[in-house]
C-alpha cells in the first residue's frame, strides 16, 4: 500500500470513529442505552444487567454481596442460580462470589458418572465488564458468547429468567452502552484507546520493587532461573491477554490458556470425569471441577479442529483475562479460588515451582512482592 492510499485508509478510519462516537453521544443523550442496561428486567426474576456488574468494578467481590445482603436480602441477585443449590441458601455467593452456570454438553462430551446427563453445574465468577466490551472480542470464560449481543442475550435467558424477549435494538443498545460509557473503562487511557488512540503502555514503576515486577511483564526470551519475562508469556499485547511471541507452548496470540485451576481445585468443588471424543472414536478421559473450552460449541476461534489437535488437550483452558484494572476486580480466576493479588502470586509461584518454559523455576518471596506491586500499577 502507498501512502496516499494509507492516508485514505487512515481518513476513512478516523471519519468511522468520530461517527460512532457522534451516535453513541446521540443514543446515550437519549438514556435507553442506560436504562436497559441499569433498569430493564424483560419481565424476569428482578435482576438486570447491573445487578452482576456493579458500577465501581464490573463485577461482584464477596464484600459486595455481603454488603448487599446486609441491606437487601430479597435483593434479586439472591435468587435462582445465586443460590446454594439453585433453591436455598446464601453462604456460597457471600463467601465466593460465584453463580451456578448449567452448561450443556456437546455430542462429543459425557460423564463417566452419569453417562446419560446432557448438562453439567458448574460454579463461576462473574466476568467483569471493565475494559473488556470495547477492547477483548474474547468473551465469558469460555468463549462461548460470539458478540456482545449474544453474551447479554444469555445472560437476559439464563440469569434474569426473561419472559419477555428482548429485541435486536435492545440488545445492540446494551453493547453500545458497554462499550462506550466511561464506567466500562479501568482509566482514561483505556477509554482514548477505544476511541482509536494509542495503545496503553505498561508503567514505568516508582519503587525498586515496582521496576523489578516490570521486567515480569515485558516481553522477551525466558532464560533459566529468569523471571524476566514471565507474565507476559500469557499477558502480552496491547490488553496484557494473550500469547506472546516467545511462548513456546502456543501460537502468538493466543486468548486462552491452562494454568491449572480446574485440576487444583483450591475450592474443592465436584469433580467430572469427562470423556472427551475427538469424532474419530478417540475417547480421552479428563477430572477436574470444570472442563472450560471443551463445552463452547460451536468451537470458538483460535481453537484447532479435532483433526489437528484432540478437543481434551483443552480441558481446563480458559479465557486469559486483560490485567489492566486488575486491582479492582477481585476475586481471580473463573471459579474466584483466589481472592486477593498476593494469592494469585502465590498461586503462580507453586506452577512455576512445577515446571516453567525452561524447567521449574522457584520464586522467591522478593518476586512474590515485586509481582503484586507491579500489577497494582496496571491501572
């Protein structure tokens, strides 16, 4: 391309982003985008989109949902798949945060246990919106929402139990809500990046500590006994949420990623055996508390066909989640096992000790610190 037709290309570019921004100004003056998003219930169970995603953090902390059953316990959030076993009880939500996901299984799925189930419970945390509808096409933990209008749409049927069905108007004003209002963004940096200005660049660091923690996420070759480099095998690119070029393990780029959660099981939640067949008669069998990817279906993007790879290599992937604004989204991980940025150091420095791209690599209590004090700068 010359540059006449670059510059064309980038006039176009920029004419596209001042429209869209022009309208959504326009839809937002207006306030449906809002109140659907803030209000609207379809005539379900009370809930609404902000009843899981709170204002301040995208998400609930079980802080929050303490704080609300102080003060509301008939709040809607205390209802259905917010229940202990989907019919009573509170002590799970308010201790972990996490809500009943039924997820059915692909023909290519069963469990050992019960051989004729046709879905599974799981129990997850709640995504959080910050940054993520503007800037990650990667959505839920599994990949199992294309759009933003297909993820609300879900959430409308299976966690609000609509009775009225939401139009394609409505469920479009959700997403521009999602993502052009400034609360869906962890910093202004954030924001300027959606509306097509520069990428945001990881932080100098202030303290020794801070600096120390930077080389973790900068990316570069890994050597023996480095930590150079470490985080950013898995938070590279412009979101901090995908492979990077030296991840000997997966292709650049890659949004998802098995670090161990499911098969850990810090929660000590039930276990499946799922038997996993590849649609050749290939049956491998995989325990662990949530399959993860295996279970989108359609196969979601990035995701090999079974000829090429066997569907059960990816029991136990998930979602790499965007580090920015991280400090606000507590707790981690799709099951919120870890509850605080020194036990997700913790967490990281036991699979390190068992085996990192070059052979197992102890972290000390110093890298521990540096590691938290680097991603609570991530703003």
């Amino acid at each position: 391309m010359n540059a006449n037709a670059r510059t064309r290309s980038r006039l176009r570019a920029a004419t596209l982003i001042v429209a869209a921004t022009a309208l959504s100004m326009i839809v937002s003056a207006a306030g449906e985008d809002a109140r659907l998003f803030r209000k609207e219930t379809f005539g379900g169970n009370g809930r609404t989109c902000e009843t899981c995603h709170s204002r301040s953090t995208g998400t609930l902390s079980p802080g929050d949902v303490q704080a609300l059953l102080q003060q509301d316990p008939t709040n809607p959030l205390f209802l259905h798949d917010g229940l202990d076993d989907g019919i009573s009880g509170t002590s799970r939500i308010a201790e972990h945060a996490t809500i009943r996901i039924v997820r059915p299984l692909p023909p290519n799925v069963r469990i050992a246990e019960d051989p004729s189930a046709t879905s599974v419970v799981f129990l997850r945390g709640i995504p959080t919106t910050l940054n993520t509808p503007a800037l990650d096409p990667a959505l839920m933990y599994d990949l199992r929402a294309p759009t933003l209008a297909d993820q609300a749409l879900g959430a409308i049927h299976d966690h609000a139990q609509n009775t009225v069905e939401p139009t394609e108007e409505q469920l479009g004003l959700i997403a521009d809500f999602q993502r052009s209002d400034k609360r869906f963004f962890s910093s202004d940096a954030l924001h300027d990046f959606a509306l097509g200005g520069p990428a945001p660049q990881l932080p100098p660091g202030n303290t020794a500590s801070e600096q120390r923690g930077r080389l973790m996420f900068v990316e570069s070759e890994s050597t023996p006994g480095s930590t150079k480099g470490i985080c950013a095998l898995c938070h590279a690119g412009p979101m901090l949420n995908q492979t990077s070029r030296f991840n000997s393990g997966a292709p650049p780029g890659a949004r998802i990623a098995n670090i161990g959660v499911s098969e850990r099981n810090l929660l000590n939640l039930p276990e499946y055996t799922f038997l996993i067949d590849d649609g050749f008669g290939n049956v491998q069998a995989a325990k662990m508390s949530d399959l993860g990817i295996p279970l989108t279906n359609p196969r979601p993007p990035g995701v090999p066909p079974p000829f090429v790879r066997h569907p059960a290599f990816f029991a136990g992937f998930f979602k790499i989640p965007s580090l920015w604004g991280v400090k606000k989204t507590a707790p981690y991980f799709h099951d919120n096992s870890v509850k605080t940025l020194e036990e997700v150091a913790a967490f990281y420095a036991d699979m390190f000790a068992a085996g990192g791209p070059n052979g197992p690599l102890q972290l000390t209590a110093q890298d521990k610190a540096d590691m938290v004090a680097y991603l609570k700068l991530l703003k």
